[in-house]
C-alpha cells in the first residue's frame, strides 16, 4: 500500500455467509491512520463481519499460510482487505467476553491478548484498568463481573496491546453514565486509529471524524466526512434531494407515456410519435435514482400479559449491594402488583443484575428456592409466568434455531404450536424465512435480541424482568420497544442506563440501589 497515510484499504471486497446469505458486494473504502471512524448499518447486516475482515487481513499478513483463516476472522470472497504493512497491530472490543473466556481469572483473560508469555502482566493490567477508570483483583473470575464491568475489561482487553487500529464493537452497552464519559473522553484524547460501531448518537458524534455506512439492501458500504450529527443530516437531506428528483422524472415519464397511448390510438403516422413518446419515457426511467432505503424497523407491538393474576406478584426485603467487590446485605421493602414498574437505578458493579438473578432464581430454581425474607428476601406469587431478557441472552439456547427457540416457547404457554402466531410474531421483528431457521448462535448480538423480544410476546409472562433492553438494538427499534414497555400491563422490574429510552416508560418505583 502506497504510504498516503491509509492505514487500512478495502478493495472491491465481496463476502457472504453462505451461499444464501451475501453480506458484502464489491465494497471499496479506506481509513486514514489517527482517523476516528463510526461504522453504522442495521443489525445483522454484517458491521461486525467488516471486523472480522480486518481481523482477517492481519492474521494473513503474520501467517505464511494464507489459506488458514483463525475462528472470529474472514476472508474475502473477492476483492482485498489491505493493512498498511505487516507491522500493524489491530485489536477489537468484542459486544461481549466470549463464553469460553468467562471463568478465567482476569489475569488470564489479559494474558490471553498476547501472543506470547507477558512476565510483567499486572503492571500493564493496572496501567489500562486506570485508562478505563476501574480497578478489580486480578485473581476474580471473569464471570462474577457486572455487564458493565464487562464492557470496561473488554476495551482495557483491546487496550493493553496499545494497537495501531482499536476496532470497539458497541463499546457502551451496560455502562452507565459515568462509563461513557470516561470512555468518550479517552477516545476524544486517542491518538490511534479508531473504528467504532455503536448505536449512541451523542457519544459517537462527540469524537466521530467520518461515517462508514452499510447499506443492508445494496450489500454497499457508503463513505462521508464530518462528525456524526451532520453525516445523519447530509444523509437525510441526500435522500430528500432524490426522491424529489425521482418524483419529477416519474411525472415527466406518465407525461410520455400517456401522450404515447393517445398518439397510438390515432393510427397512421402518429405511431411514429407514439413511439417517440415511449422511446423518451424509457429514457427517462433509466434516469431514476435508486434512492438508498432507510433500515427497516420491527413493527409496533404488545406484550401480553398472562391471564388470571391479582394482588401482590413479587415482594422484595433484601438485597445483596456491592462495594469494593465485597457484598453488603441491605434492606428494604418494595411490592409490585399488575400494571406496576420498577426501575433499578445504581453504577455499574453495584448488583442490579445478581439481584435480577435472584428474583428469577426465587421463581424458577430446580428445586424451588425458599422464597422467605428471612432467606433470599424476595417472595413471588405461585404461578407468576417470569419473562427475563438477560443481558447475555443466556435464557436462550444458542444452539437452538431460532423457530426451535420460538417453538418452545409457544408449547410451554399454549400446550401446542400454533405455527401462524410464532411466524407472524418472527416477521414483526425482523425474523423471516431467509433467518428462522439460524441458529441462535450465529445471529449477531442485535438479531438475538430481537429474537428475546418475540419470544417475551409468545411467553405472555405475569412479571417482566428487562435487563438493559437497549443494548446491541438498532436506534430505530428503540421507540417502539419503550412504548411497549410502558404498556406493559403486568408487573415490571427494569434496569437501563440509557436515560432517554427510561422517560419514555412510565415508573411507578424506584430502587436506588447506590444509596
């Protein structure tokens, strides 16, 4: 690659998942060295296969057989992916800490980023856990850590290599308001090549220096320069311009073709005319811009609420905070009856999930969990039906399909499948046939998301549990869940760090775990 200060070249790169599945048509774009690029497109349309094609690139520059392409890296069907030479290093911020990674201690999930044996590791861990702002033994499981916690050791993960090209995967789910101005300051201050996908408009147009866009429908991959907020405009004001443009031209073919049609009926030398006439038309249609398409978004829904339910659903006496990484019993003495919404408020770390685990423990623990104040604080009503959407999308069997996952859902509440409601409910998250059959493992984080929801439709549950619902979902999708949450008629327990998405659910209680 020429030295113009291009660090990373995509060259006419096509890619597919399968025969059936194309991702990437032709693509051609390049990031220059010390540039911050935002890569946006709809989920599942391939962003992070973009990350693995770098990923790819640099496995092919370090390894004499090109041919052998490591787990989580792709290689192209056509076209070239080209880093600036074979000295440059890439790390990627994954969305989440792989499975097989989880019962490390964090000491061997950060040895495991280098090549090599690394002698002088916890000096390096607490140079980058103090780039993230955090702090925790380096002898704690992986797994005990919170969602946001794991966010802030994925990026100290991608950090601690100090790389040329940082790829950072939706880099502030699960962390809270704090996490994100810390992360959006260092990156403002970073003088390295970023390419972030996220779905937070605010935090990436306070650092985004161009845009790369994924078209799902052309498989193309649209390049502009400028912060975030002015791309999204010049975007919208470039499909406005087009489609008054199309407008125009589809008025001036009618125009043709309609003087074609009544030339025609005249007969004789006017079918000279009316030939004309259709000949102007064609011309004209051929000059009709293919205006790009906006993502497509899930349909408005509801989720039921399981029939039968009165009085109190779920009372909570206790619950176990953390400080220092040490737990701490605290009281207190909230009920939630039908219609009524609990918001858990608290920073990362402080035990909002163990206690979403506990309360879905209480009620579908094998054997059944003494549910007493004395014991796990927590009492749930007989028969409540639980819906949980876990952060890690763990109430999901990975190597399901997705109709598999649906189907038990369905037979679980209504004794039987009803194959219309499980494919109607699928398409209105995006889910048709071209997917249904996916396993769950395969999709990526958005996809299983959305998946989550449908089933939470099917499961018509009494108490709704919603771990950070917003995290991994396309902007546009994010209206339409909060709406159903806020008509959400049974009892609800949420936890969300995304302030906008909260004011649009109404709150009945409030549990600030923090004080």
């Amino acid at each position: 690659m020429a030295s113009d200060g291009v660090i990373l070249r995509f060259e006419e790169v096509s890619f597919e998942h399968g025969p059936s599945k194309p991702i990437l048509d032709e693509v051609s774009f390049t990031v220059r060295r010390g540039n911050k690029i935002t890569l946006m497109g709809q989920n599942g349309g391939g962003k992070s296969t973009i990350f693995g094609l770098i990923a790819g690139a640099l496995d092919k520059s370090k390894r004499e057989n090109a041919e052998e392409v490591p787990h989580g890296s792709y290689k192209p069907e056509s076209g070239r992916v080209m880093l600036a030479h074979a000295g440059i290093t890439v790390a990627t911020a994954k969305q989440v800490i792989p499975r097989n990674e989880l019962d490390l201690t964090v000491r061997e999930f950060f040895e495991k980023r280098f090549p090599q044996k690394v002698y002088d590791i916890d000096p390096k861990i607490d140079a980058v856990f103090e780039a993230v702002n955090f702090s925790a033994p380096h002898d704690r499981i992986v797994r005990s850590f919170s969602g946001g916690q794991q966010a802030r050791l994925l990026l100290a993960s991608a950090l601690i290599t100090d790389p040329d090209l940082l790829l950072l995967d939706e880099p502030t789910n699960n962390l809270d308001k704090a996490g994100i101005e810390h992360l959006t300051n260092f990156l403002i201050n970073y003088k390295k090549t970023v390419i972030v996908i996220s779905h937070d408009a605010d935090f990436l147009n306070s650092f985004t220096d161009g845009v790369l866009y994924l078209d799902v429908f052309t498989r193309k991959v649209e390049q502009y320069d400028g912060n975030y907020h002015n791309v999204v405009r010049d975007i919208a004001a470039r499909k406005e311009k087009e489609n008054a443009k199309n407008a125009q031209l589809e008025k001036e073919i009618q125009e043709k073709k309609d003087k074609a049609n009544f030339f025609a009926m005249k007969g004789g030398q006017m079918r000279l005319v009316s030939k004309k006439m259709r000949d102007l038309a064609e011309e004209l249609e051929g000059e009709l811009i293919d205006v790009r398409k906006e993502d497509k978004t899930i349909r408005p829904f509801t989720i039921p609420v399981q029939d039968g339910l009165s009085g109190e659903l779920i009372r909570i006496k206790s619950f176990t905070m953390i400080k220092d990484h040490e737990p701490f019993k605290r009281l207190c003495d909230i009920g939630l009856a039908r219609n009524r919404h609990l918001l858990l408020r608290g920073p990362n770390g402080i035990g909002k999930s163990t206690l979403l685990e506990k309360i879905y423990g209480a009620q579908n623990a094998i054997p059944p969990l003494q549910r007493t104040p004395s014991d796990s604080g927590i009492t749930i009503l007989d028969g409540v039906r639980v819906g949980y959407y876990r952060q890690d999308f763990s109430m999901m069997d990975f190597n399901d399909t997705v109709y598999q996952s649906l189907e038990k859902v369905i037979r679980s509440v209504e004794g039987r499948l009803i194959e219309t409601e499980l494919r109607a409910t699928a398409a209105s998250f995006l889910i048709g046939a071209d997917s249904i059959h996916t396993r769950i493992g395969s999709l990526s984080e958005g996809q299983k998301g959305l998946v989550a929801f449908a089933r939470l439709v099917l499961q018509k549950p009494g108490l709704l549990i919603m771990d950070e619902p917003t995290n991994h979902i396309n902007f546009r999708h994010l209206p339409i869940i909060a709406k159903a949450l806020d008509a959400y008629e049974g009892a609800l327990i949420l936890v969300s760090h995304v302030p906008e998405f909260v004011k649009q659910i109404r709150i009945d209680q409030v549990l600030e775990m923090g004080k």
